[in-house]
C-alpha cells in the first residue's frame, strides 16, 4: 500500500503497539486485549488508505502581484489550491520554495477544503538584490487528523520574480540633438520616397473604411484610402561599465549597484519620453525584448553582472557598429585616458553624449576615483560630464546634462 511509506513516527509507534499488543494476547489468551490490538494496528492503516486516495487531487495555480519590483520593494503571492474532487481533504500543510534572498519559505495549515472547494493563500515577498527568482514548485503535505500518516506533492508548476534595479524619477531636462540620428522621421522618409507615400491609394480588400478618403474618392470615382502613417522612433544608447577593477565595494551600496541603478534610471526616464534605447556594456550589446520598453531595459539590468573585462573596447566597438544613436549616456566607473580618448571620438555632430562618472572612492580612499584629466578629454570633445558622488541622488545632478562646459570645476 502506497500509504505505508507515509507513517509518521505516530503511525509507527502506533503499529508496533498494536503488533505488541496482539503479540501479548494471543500468548496470554486475552481476547479484549486482541480487540484493542486490532483497533490500533487499524487506525494508521486506514488513516493511510483514506490519505493516499487524496494524493493527486488537488489543483494549484500561482499569481504574482507584480512581477516586477524594485530591490526593497514588496510583491503579492497568492497560491490557489482548488480540491478538484468529491471527498473532502484531511489536514494540508503547504509549503512554498523560494530562494535564499526572497526570504524564508512560507508555510500554511490548512484545517479542511471542501469537495470542489478552493482555498487562495497570500504572502509576501522582499528582496535586497536584483535578480530572476524562481518560485516554487509548491509542496502540499497531506495528512490525517490523528496525525498517524504524511504524503507529500509537489507540483511542477514554477513562477519567476523579477527584481529589477532602483528606479530613481529624474526631473525633465531638454537634451538637444537627442532626436537627431536616431531613425529616420517621417518628412526624411517622404523626401527619400517621393509624394506618393503620402498621397491616398485606392482601396483594397481588408482596409478599414474608416480610412476611406472622400474627397479623393469622389475625384477619382472610385474608393480611395489614406497610407498608413510611417511609424518612426528616435535611438539612443546606453553604455554601462561592469567592470569588476572599475568599481569598488560590494552589496546594494557599492558603486557597481549604483551604477546599475543610474542606468535604470535613465533608461525608463528617456524611454517614457519616446526614445528606444540599445543597452551595451563593456562585454558589448545585450539583447532587449523591447528597445522602446522600459521593461525590457529593466529586465536585462536585473540580471548584469560584473565583468572581468579591463577595457571598454567592445562596448565602445559596439556604440561604433550601431550608428545612428542620436543620444549616448555612459555611466562609468574608473576609466583610463584610452577609454576617454576613444568615448571621445564617438562624440559627432548631431550627436548628444552624456558621461555619467560614479564616485569610486567611499570603499577604497587609496583609487584613483574620478579622474578630472579624464572628464576633460570627454568635455573637450562635446560630451556633458556628471559627477554622481557617494551618498548624492541622481536626480539632484540629473539637470547637468543639459549643460556643456569646457572643463571640469
């Protein structure tokens, strides 16, 4: 019998006795002392027959509310367990797998569910570092009320939480040229492709009649719709530095962290503003779902991690291979004349470059931290230069990056 498996220490000891028991009244002729054996040794066998009739009846779905959030911010899980069949549940123990970092597992006792009953569990989730966490699989131990016998399910179905970086709200600041270069707008495009792509068409099977354009259609006597307007969106790029020997410290309050935060920051506040934005760090561009979501940015930021690389070469090989950013923020840690140099070049007409510098020196006193010699070679070459210092809200220097200027203060 499957149950069996199942006895709990209760159930054991339980079985022993009444084995004991029947042992002592078959040697003594007692016949009550039979009757009370066979009692005993048939509670935690039926317990088990009833339990493991239970075992694969029960239905579980998880919902995440949200699915995203920020580090240090709280999500809603809610379990729901429905008993899909016409008996009633004994005592269920529910237990939630989760990660080391979402905390400890969430346990739940659960008395009775009726035939066809659902039960929905909530409970709370927090996390101090980025990542995708999965949740799960969901583990129901099933019991009886005596205690005598314990199966346990896990279902296989998982969810995952994404803890994306801190997302700081930065005030509006008009940036010239980031519109520039980025995409082709729509009067460039009617230049290149003549008038026709502007002018009405005749109508075709499947076009909506609320594009219908009449005064064309009674010019021409016959139906005649307006083109579809071409879509167009402005690019960027955004270049963050992971790597390991540029940063100092470690945790949510060393520089890289910050660094990444800054990132995400500026993503989300130059996408809601219609710019679609290419990721690229020192390893080169990374995948988005979406350039033109700030999801998909913050997605990809949930999971960047620290790289062994010693140069920006690649990425600054990647912000070449791209073309046509009419915007480019780099958030960068310790940089070396070389890297400026070349982050220099990338600086063209019709093109607004950003350098966002992190303070790397709260861990370490004796880095070098923010090279002035270096945000020169930037702010010579057009770039408008920030210093984001320990302890200093981005959005408090956020409004520099509408400034030029000639050196460093």
């Amino acid at each position: 019998m499957i149950g069996l498996k199942a006895l709990t220490p209760r159930g054991r000891s339980f079985l022993a006795s009444g084995a004991a028991a029947a042992l002592c009244a078959l040697f003594l002729g007692e016949h009550d002392l039979l009757r009370v054996a066979v009692l005993i040794i048939a509670m935690p066998l039926l317990a088990a027959l009833i339990v493991a009739r239970t075992r694969y009846r029960l239905a579980c779905a998880r919902r995440l509310d949200p699915s995203r959030v920020q580090v240090g911010g709280e999500g809603t899980v809610t379990l729901r367990l429905e008993n899909v069949t016409r008996l009633p549940t004994g005592l269920l123990l529910v237990e939630d797998t989760l990660p080391y970092a979402l905390g400890t597992r969430p346990r739940f006792v659960l008395d009775r569910v009726e035939p066809h009953g659902v039960r929905e569990i909530d409970y709370k989730v927090r996390s101090e570092l980025r990542g995708r966490f999965p949740l799960g699989p969901l583990s129901v131990r099933i019991t009886d009320p005596f205690g005598l016998v314990e199966l346990t399910r896990s279902f296989t179905i998982t969810d995952v939480l994404v803890v994306t970086p801190e997302v700081v709200p930065l005030p509006p600041v008009r940036l010239s040229g980031e519109w520039t270069g980025g995409g082709d707008s729509r009067t460039r495009s009617v230049a290149a492709a003549g008038d026709d792509d502007v002018a009405p068409r005749e109508y075709r099977r499947g076009d909506d009649l609320r594009r219908v354009h009449w005064r064309s259609t009674a010019r021409h006597g016959e139906l005649m719709v307006r083109r579809e307007e071409q879509q167009w969106q402005s690019r960027g790029a955004l270049l963050l530095d992971t790597r390991r020997c540029a940063h100092r410290g470690d945790g949510p309050r060393s520089s890289f962290e910050v660094a990444v935060s800054a990132a995400a920051s500026i993503g989300v506040h130059l996408s809601r503003d219609g710019l679609g934005l290419r990721l690229i760090t020192d390893q080169g561009a990374q995948h988005l779902a979406d350039t033109g979501a700030s999801w998909s940015l913050l997605d990809a930021l949930s999971v960047v991690r620290h790289s062994s690389a010693r140069s920006l070469e690649h990425g600054i090989a990647a912000l070449r291979q791209g073309g046509g950013d009419g915007l480019i923020v780099a958030v960068l840690g310790t940089v070396d004349s070389t890297d400026a140099r070349e982050l220099a070049r990338l600086k063209q007409p019709g093109v607004t470059g950003i350098a966002v510098f992190l303070d790397t020196t709260s861990d370490a006193p004796t880095s070098p931290g923010i090279d002035e010699a270096v945000e020169n070679v930037l702010a010579a070459a057009g770039w408008r230069v920030i210093r984001l210092s320990a302890g200093v809200s981005l959005a408090a220097v956020w409004p520099e990056a509408a400034h030029r200027r000639a050196g460093i203060r």
